[in-house]
C-alpha cells in the first residue's frame, strides 16, 4: 500500500538530510524541494511589500504542482516540506511582518484552503522540533552564504509559527522529534530510533508525540 510522508521543520532543523536517510532506510521515493526560479524573487527582495503577494502565489502554485505529482506516483513516498507549512508559517510571516496587506493575505489564505482541501492529505507529518542554537548550528555546519545572515528574531518567529501551526494541523497524524537532542545526522542509533518510531505509526496511524520526547 502506498505511504506518504511529509518531512516539516524551520530552516536547518534537518529536513532534507532526514528524507534521504528515511528513502534509503524504509525505500521511499523522496521528494526534495523544487528548485524553480521564481519570476518574482529579485522585485521582492527589493520591493517586499509590493512582490511578497505576487511570489507567494508562484510558490503556492508551485507547491500545488509538487504535490500532485507526488499524489500521483504509485510508491511510496517522502517529501521534503510541503504546501502547508509554505502557507501557514512562511507566507503568514510575511503577512504578520506586514509585507502582505490584509485583502492579499485572506485572498492567498482562501486560495490556499481551497487547495489543501482538495489535494490528498499525508498519512503521516514529521516535525523536527529545534531550538535556534541548534538551527544556527546546523545552518553554519552546511557553509550556505546566503544563509549565514539569517538573524536569530527571524528564525524564532518561524519557529512560533511552526508550533502554532503544528498543534492545530488535523489532516494527518503528526509525530514530533526532538530535534535539540537526537542528531541523527551523527548519531545512527538515534536515526534508527526514529525511523522505527515512524514504522509503528504508519501501523497504527497514532498522532502521539516521539516515544522519547520529555
């Protein structure tokens, strides 16, 4: 029978290195994130307010893509972030930074619900819970420029919207790992922790925390 599972998790929580590990360990197809040269990327950064609408709605239709393709792929796959955590933690920043106005954002939020509610549900979300330490010290570990300048106010901000997003994300189970203590990156008892942990869910469809969380 075919699984789907979703990878979630603020920038350098470990997303992309666990979706390799977890296609290789439990033969999944992964699903990285689309590298698609958005249209809109170079207006925005100069031009936040005026382009934030305009580049969210690149990558919702993006993301749309994505996962129906995937929705389509008869094996079993897993997927590097998704549509939901694009829409409910990153464009809902912009909107709170203010970059959206309020008419822009319940028009891409009306949009986006509609979409989500069509598209196939995961059976199982993942979500790397990780302090700001330990995603600074990861984000450095990777050596990406762009990345390097990433203040701590912004990565916190991500993060709140990530838990608000999390405890109230009811269209497929959810099994939360603690992301500050299990490196499982280094430490391969750890990621055979996890990777049993999500055999057993996808048995039993549990939305429990991860069996170690304190």
């Amino acid at each position: 029978m075919k699984k789907y599972l979703v990878l979630a998790g603020n920038i350098g929580a470990g997303k992309s290195t666990l979706v390799g590990l977890l296609a290789k360990k439990l033969d999944f197809v992964p699903y990285f994130e689309p590298v698609l040269e958005n249209p809109f990327l170079k207006d925005f950064y100069a031009d936040m307010k005026r382009w934030a609408f305009h580049s969210q709605i690149f990558f919702l239709t993006s993301r749309t893509k994505a996962h129906r393709e995937l929705s389509l792929d008869p094996r079993a796959v897993v997927q590097d972030r998704s549509i939901y955590e694009d829409a409910e933690v990153f464009a809902r920043n912009l909107y709170l930074q203010g970059a959206m106005s309020d008419q822009e954002w319940n028009s891409y939020h009306e949009l986006y619900k509609t979409i989500s509610g069509i598209l196939p549900p995961p059976d199982l979300v993942i979500y790397i819970r990780a302090s700001v330490p330990t995603l600074k010290a990861r984000i450095s570990k990777r050596g990406r420029d762009f990345e390097a300048s990433i203040p701590d106010s912004y990565l916190k901000g991500l993060n709140n919207l990530y838990e608000e997003w999390i405890q109230n994300f009811t269209l497929a189970p959810v099994l939360t790992i603690p992301g500050d203590r299990f490196d499982f990156v280094e430490d391969s008892s750890a990621f055979q922790a996890i990777a049993s942990t999500i055999r057993k869910r996808l048995e039993d469809k549990q939305s429990l925390l991860f069996p170690y969380e304190m």
